[in-house]
C-alpha cells in the first residue's frame, strides 16, 4: 500500500520541480545572451555606450529589488500564483524584446523582465520547498542549481549560433519556449500554498527596501560614468540610506515583518548571505567582462568566443547535484569553504594567462574556476531555506536571492569601474588623464576603436596591452577577495552545522509570541 501511495507522490513531485527548472534555465539565458549580442544589438538599434551597458543593469537592477517583495507576495497571496504571474510575463515581454525598435525601448523591456523574472523566481523556489523536506529538499535545490548550469552553459555558444544563423533577435526564441513550457506543465501540477499566518505583504517594508535597493544599485552603476561625488551619485546613495534605516525601524515594529531581523544574530544566517554574495564577483562578472574581451579585445567571433565560454560554465551541468550528494559525507561549510578556494586558484592562473593566448591555455583555469564555485552553487539555495521556519520559505528565497542578485549588480559595477580605473592608470602613461579616462571607458565595453580615435598618438598594440595589464590586476584583486570570503563562510557555517533548525525554530516563536 505504501509503494502505491508513493510512486504517484514521487511522480508528483518529479514534475513540480521539472516545471521550476525549466524556468530557471531561462533566465540564465536572458544574462548571457544579451551579453554576447551586444556588440549586435548596438549596431542594430543604436545608443550610447552608456544606453548598452543597461542592457544587463537594468535587468540586474529590477531583478535584484523586487525579489524580497517578491517573496513575500509568494508567501501570503500563493506561490503558485505568484509564479505563473511572473513566468507569463517573463515569456511575453521577451517577446517584446524580440521585436524592440530601438535601444530605449529595449532597455525598458529589460528592466520590466527583471521584474517578472523576480516573481518566477521567488515564486517557484517557494512552492518547491514545500514539496521537499530534509536532505531530499538539498538535493531537489541542486538540481536547479544545476538547471541554472544548463542555461549558463549554452547560453554564450547558443547565442552565438543564432546570432550567426537568424541575428541577435533570435536569441529570445530559446527563453520564450522554456518559460511557455515552465507555465503550462506548473499550472498543471502545482499545488497552491501560503504561509498560514500572513496577513497580506508588508507594504510599507516592501516599498522601503525596493526603493532603497534600487536607489543604491542605481547610484553604483552611475558613479563609475559620473564620478562619486557627482550631486545625482550623491543623493541617490544617501537616499537608500535613509530608507535603509526607514526599513529597519518598520520591520522592527510590524507584527510580521517582511524579513525578520533577529535571524541575523545567528552566525549560520549570516554565512549564508556571504555565500550568496560570493559568485558575483568570483563568476558571474566573468559572464559579462569575458565575452567583452574575447570579441571586442581579441578579435573572436561570437562563435568562437560562446564556445570558449563554455568551459567556464560547464561544471554547473552536473557540479551542483554532485555536491548536494556530497552533503552525506562531509558539512555544507567543507564543501562551500573549498569550493571558493578552488575557484580562487582559477582566477589566480586565469591572471597569469596574457591576451591572445592559446584556447586550452585560458580554458583550462576557467573550468577550474567554474568547477570550484559549482560546489556552493548546488548547496546555496537549500541552505538558504533550511535557516528559517518552512511556511516563510518565500521570505527566505527572497532574502537570499536579493542579497545573490543585488551583489551580482553592484559587483559587476564596481568591478567595472575598477577595470576602466586600473586601464586608464596604464594609459596615463602615454597620455593625459583627461584622455586615458574616456578612452579606457571604451576600451572596457571591447570599442578599440573609439579608444583609438580618443588616443591617437598610442597604438592599437599598446592599447590592448594596457587593457591586458589592467586585467590582470583585477583577476588578482577577485582572487583575494574569493579566498577571504571562503575563510568568513566556512567560519561562520561550520558553527550552525550540527544544529540548524534551531535558529529557524527560535526567530519563528519570538514572531508567534509578538503576534500573541
């Protein structure tokens, strides 16, 4: 009777997290396609470099600041709901993208998929704890990390083998068929739930911290154009501080606050927000600042250059489910504390790889990279729910994920900003700093071009040389700051190990004894 009842439940639940992972392998391919395209996509509808450098922020920046409320509409109004709102307008606004005429339009487009990509997101990851339990559930997150994978992987070479064959606008075509079948299998097969207790989103948090988020990454992603004590940079940062502090005070006063503060105390929380912050600058600025050399710096073709970026992001094919069954045999913290260290070692030897140089030569420490962060990638997101009650799982994914997907923003516009600084002080060398300053802008978004026209006087040889340089400097700085975030998260993780459902258990009865 038992095997009767189970099969058809297994078959169940094969099928919800099926209908989860092909919406996750969608969005990775809105991330790097668009990266890949961009050279494409500026000679087809024009704009400034600026105006193509939002084509990835503006998705960045909605995406990262509406999954906290995100997670929270998923909790009190249904993550079922939630989820096929947001997978619905994630497929019909690529289609939008598909046909924009002209980059303003196509950068609103983006920014509004940001937003339908948080709610699927949140939504998905939400209903799907509450299909799994225990180690089962570790395992189910791991294999959506390694969906993830799946569409970091092919994205760069599917990208460049559309562009080739159909153009840049084809490179939607692959995202709208996994998110209408994301839509049609979850409508199918979901079950709605919500938290039992909530009592509707917590509006006045929800706009503080959105607002505030969203402030901030705005006023990153302009300093590095405008300069840090710009006015507009200026006032922009100080207006998220207020509202930071604006939602501190809120969410210290409501009955059931959008996030519960008191988590942070626990050690192991707090280590699960540094891992999420690791990947974006130990990987996920490579998805973006790799493709820009390898075509705008080295010459490759979009082909040629997908291709060579699939060694950075193969291991996430199968890594992510390997290291969930890890978890058997050795702590979270072990395996997410060596995976850093490894993909340290990655970036080190990618430094020490100069421009130009042969495919297997630069291919093999962007596996080593990709191997090493594919270890806390299959973990993150269960270790993510496993620290807070089950029934605030949205509250959770939208914690982590906003902490995951902000970093990934601020981190590639600071590592931007970095790059172009470190280029221009190599430029100094044979020019003003009033030249070298534009000139290294262009030379940051692959135009050598334009650097040339900007410098004259420096040769195309020294240009790309000081770019290489300048590289290298940044891979080192990334590999230093990888290895400190390793030490901090193994400290902070190994110490809740062996008791981790009594942070959850603690921060749930303080919230039932205040709304008591």
């Amino acid at each position: 009777m038992t095997q009767t009842i189970t099969r058809p439940r297994m078959a169940e639940q094969a099928l919800v997290l099926l209908s989860v992972c092909l919406a996750a392998a969608a969005m990775p391919l809105t991330f790097t396609g668009p990266a890949v395209a961009l050279p494409a996509i500026g000679k087809a509808l024009g704009g400034s470099p600026i105006a193509l450098n939002w084509v990835t922020n503006a998705f960045m920046l909605t995406f990262g600041s509406s999954l906290m409320a995100a997670g929270g509409l998923a909790d009190a109004y249904g993550r079922k709901r939630v989820f096929l709102i947001g997978v619905g307008a994630f497929a019909v606004l690529s289609m939008a993208l598909a046909v924009a005429p002209d980059i303003l339009w196509f950068d609103l487009g983006r920014a509004a998929q940001g937003v339908a990509a948080a709610a699927a997101f949140s939504g998905g990851m939400a209903a799907l704890a509450q299909e799994f339990d225990g180690a089962s559930r570790i395992r189910a997150f791991s294999i959506v990390g390694t969906s993830f994978g799946v569409g970091l992987a092919f994205g760069p070479i599917a990208s460049g083998l559309m562009i080739d064959a159909f153009g840049w606008r084809s490179i939607f075509g692959l995202v709208i068929v996994l998110a209408v079948l994301a839509l049609a299998l979850g409508a199918r097969v979901l079950q709605e739930s919500r938290d039992p207790d909530a009592a509707g989103l917590d509006w006045p948090g929800a706009a503080s911290f959105t607002l505030a988020l969203a402030l901030f990454t705005y006023g990153v992603l302009l300093a590095p154009e405008r300069g840090w004590s710009e006015p507009t940079v200026m006032s922009l940062l100080a207006g998220s501080v207020l509202l930071f502090i604006a939602f501190v005070v809120i969410e210290g006063r409501v009955a059931r606050p959008m996030l519960d503060l008191t988590l942070f105390r626990y050690p192991r929380f707090v280590g699960v927000q540094l891992l999420a912050a690791a990947p974006a600058y130990a990987f996920v600025v490579l998805l973006i600042l790799l493709p820009v050399r390898f075509i705008g710096i080295e010459g490759l073709s979009e082909i040629a250059a997908g291709r060579l970026m699939i060694a950075l992001s193969a291991p996430l094919l199968v890594l992510p489910i390997a290291a969930g069954l890890l978890t058997r045999w050795f702590a979270p913290a072990t395996i997410c504390g060596a995976g850093l260290l490894i993909c340290a070692a990655g970036l080190f030897w990618l430094s020490r790889v100069p421009l130009g140089g042969e495919t297997m030569g630069i291919a093999m420490p962007m596996a080593l990279i990709g191997i090493g962060i594919s270890l806390p990638w299959g973990l993150m997101d269960g270790l993510a729910v496993s620290v807070v009650p089950k029934e605030r799982a949205g509250m959770a994914t939208g914690i982590f994920s906003t902490t995951r997907v902000a970093g990934e923003g601020v981190a590639l516009a600071v590592v931007s900003a970095v790059l172009s600084a470190l280029t221009a002080g190599h430029l100094a060398a044979g020019a003003t700093a009033a030249l070298a300053g534009p000139a290294a802008q262009r030379l940051v978004t692959g135009d050598i071009a334009s650097a040339a026209a900007a410098l004259p006087q420096m040769s195309r040889t020294a240009l790309v040389q000081s770019y290489g340089e300048a590289f290298v400097t940044l891979l080192v700085m990334l590999c230093a700051v990888t290895v400190v975030t390793a030490i901090v998260v193994f400290a902070f993780l190994g110490r809740g190990t062996e008791q981790r459902a009594e942070p959850a258990t603690e921060a749930e009865e303080r919230l039932r004894t205040s709304e008591a």
